[in-house]
C-alpha cells in the first residue's frame, strides 16, 4: 500500500500544497499573494484572508496534478509554527477538517525544519541517492531566520550558531527600501548586484562571539554611508545603485559564510546544505560553490523553487514523521513562535 501524504503551507504570505508518495513528489502547487507590494511588506490580516481564498483551490488543484483521489491520502501534514498566527491559523484549520472527513492522521511540521527537508524532495527514486548523508550542517537563511543547524537525523537537529537582532533576508529587504527598490527587496538586490562591482564600497562587518550572527549592524552601518554620501551627492543612489547592491551583498555573503567556514573547522563535518529564501541569491550560491570546490566539501543546493516557503518541503517532512507513527491530536493550535 503506497503511503501518500498531503503537505500545506501556509506561515507567511503563500498558499501552497503538494502531494508525496512513499517520498517522491508527485506535486507541489503555490498562490503567491502580490497585494502585499504596495505596502512594501507582508500585512497579515490581508495575508491570512487571501489564504482563505487560495487554500481550496491551491489543495484540489495538487490532488488533481498528482493524478490521485482524495480517498487515497494517507495523511496530512500541515506548518504549525513558527509563522503569522493568522496564516498558520487557516492551514491547520482545513488540515483538521480535511483529515477529520477522511479518518486519516493529522501531522505537525515546523517550518523551519521543513526548510531543512527541502534537501530531501526527489522527483524519483533514482534520486534518493543524491541526498545528503548524515550528519551534514544546513545554513538556513530566510526573511527572518538565520541558523547554522547541525542536522544529525531527519528529527535530531541542533542549532549551533544564530541571528541574534535581524537575518540576513531582513538586512537585504530593509536595505534595498531605502535605495528605493520593490518589496522583496532580497532579488531585486540580487540582479542589479550582477552589473556591480561587488568591491565598489566597504560595510563594517560585526564581531559576534562564536557562531552567531548580527546584521543590525550592517544595515546601520549601510544607512549612515548613503547618508554621507548623500549630503555630498543628492544623486548618490541613482548614480552608483548597481554598485551598492554588489557591494552589499558580498558583505552580506561574507558575513554568512564566515561562521560557515567556523563551524566546519568546530565541528569538522564538510557536508554543507543551505536553505530558505536567500539560498536563492546567486552570489551566496555561487560563493560556496568556488568555496567547497577549494575547501573540498559536499555540497547541496537545493532547486530555486524549493527555497522559499512551499509545501514540498512540509509534505516530505511529513512522510518520513508519518513512517514513525509521529502523529498529532485534533486539539493542536498554530504557535506563532515556535523553538526548533
């Protein structure tokens, strides 16, 4: 009997979800919501309305790509945490009823740990082979996140290093606001950054004990310097743009993957995995790239699509807990903040 798991996702400001069965995606669907542009950042109460429009229709549309009957669903995984209370509210509201009118299983994920996930999401079993071996270390960096996880087994993660004020899609989404760029400001930054000069201007970098990181610093450090040089120049911005977004994003990248770099040494594992949103950003892409051809490690990337929030990466997460009988009761609540 084939176990067939529907994942939702639903923490922030996109509806998504995705089939898998005994490991293998079969489909993964996402409503982006553009309302939230004009106000240049996530509103939550339009967020979790607009997921009550998309969820329906989002979840029949997967069940009809994946070529499966409803009746066929093993289980249901659902985000319960961390996210917007609201979004998380209406996910785990249909995940309850949907498994409730079929007497299946309901099974909780952590989002973040579904970021992780996102290195286990194969379109085939041939490519079961190509996942990573435990254990490995996952740089997870999104809009407001920022950890370095040792991952010892799919749900025996620890998290050895993080963001203590801001993360890093936060220092870029603020950053490219000021310099006038569209909501979200992280891949406009990087493909201007493509025709910059990445060595054009200089941040302070910050000094954070061990393996944690702080991108406050930088984004004052970056606001103080286009104040300067616009006292200067009022064309400041406009004239060196390009420039500026090159610059800052390989201070960010720098900032990244110098604890990175720190970790390997403390912890001596050279498998490195990276997730979340910015592991899109092709200059942190390509970065660990050149660096683990150098360094000599393993390196996992995941598919652009599976960086950001997606409900391929809660549904897999949700197979390999529902293998382990790890099932959740009807009485769960969505939790806003959420440890790992």
């Amino acid at each position: 009997m084939k176990n067939i798991i529907l994942g939702i996702e639903s923490s922030c400001d996109d509806t998504s979800a995705a089939i898998v069965c005994d490991g293998v995606l079969l489909s993964n669907v996402i409503a982006n919501q553009e309302v939230h542009k004009i106000y240049g950042g996530v509103v939550p109460e339009l967020a979790s309305r607009s997921h009550q429009q998309n969820i329906i229709p989002v979840i029949d549309f997967a069940i009809k790509s994946a070529k499966i009957e409803k009746q066929n669903i093993s289980a249901v995984a659902f985000t319960r945490g961390p996210g917007l209370l609201g979004s998380l509210l209406v996910g785990t509201s249909f995940a309850k009823g949907f498994a409730l009118s079929l007497n299946i299983p309901l099974i909780e994920v952590n989002h973040l740990q579904g970021h992780v996930f996102s290195h286990f999401i194969v379109n085939s079993e041939e490519e079961k082979s190509l996942l990573p071996a435990f254990p490995f270390l996952c740089l997870l960096v999104s809009g407001g996140h920022t950890q370095i996880i040792l991952v010892k087994d799919f749900f025996e993660m620890e998290i050895i290093g993080q963001t203590i004020d801001d993360a890093a899609g936060e220092a870029f989404d603020k950053c490219a606001k000021v310099i006038g760029l569209p909501y979200p400001g992280g891949p406009h930054i990087d493909k201007l950054s493509q025709n910059g000069n990445k060595n054009a201007f200089a941040f302070t970098k910050p000094k954070i004990p061990e393996l944690n990181y702080s991108f406050s610093g930088l984004k004052t450090a970056f606001l103080y310097f286009l104040r300067d040089k616009m006292a200067e120049n009022e064309n400041f911005i406009s004239e060196n743009k390009t420039d500026l977004c090159a610059s800052l994003q390989k201070s960010i990248v720098d900032i990244l993957l110098d604890k990175l770099v720190k970790a390997v040494k403390i912890t001596g594992i050279q498998r490195i995995a990276v997730a979340g949103g910015v592991a899109a950003n092709s200059g942190l892409r390509n970065t660990l790239t050149e660096m683990s051809q150098k360094k000599h490690w393993k390196l996992f990337l995941p598919p652009i699509k599976f960086t950001t929030d997606n409900a391929a990466m809660i549904a897999i997460a949700g197979f390999y807990k529902f293998l382990r009988k790890d099932f959740t009761s009807h009485s769960v609540a969505p939790i806003a903040r959420m440890n790992f």
